[in-house]
C-alpha cells in the first residue's frame, strides 16, 4: 500500500540528468569550467542511470 508512494529511482536519476545538462546550457555562456563540471556530473549520472537499467533487464 505505502509502495504506491514510492518514486522510481530511474525516473528520478533521469530527471537529475536533465536537470544537470540544462544547467551546464545555461552556465556554457558564463563560466565553461563550471559548464564542463556541470558536464560530467552529468555523465556521471547517466552512467548510474544505465547500470539501473541493465540491473532490471
């Protein structure tokens, strides 16, 4: 029943990255090393994302 409430943590994770790659957009015109940090953060997450999701298949 408290299971319904529950986020899935790959939607969670793809959010995140949207978010950090949005952010490194914005901050590219700005500061390009915190844009490239932005970046890899970015890649960091995605490869979190990818292990999730071959952990489910």
């Amino acid at each position: 029943m408290f299971g319904l409430f529950k986020k899935d943590p790959v939607e969670k994770l793809r959010k995140e990255h949207a978010d950090l790659l949005a952010r490194a957009h914005k901050m590219s015109t700005v500061d390009r090393a915190k844009s490239d940090a932005l970046v890899a953060q970015a890649a960091e997450v995605e490869a979190k994302l990818v292990a999730l999701q071959s952990e489910k298949s």
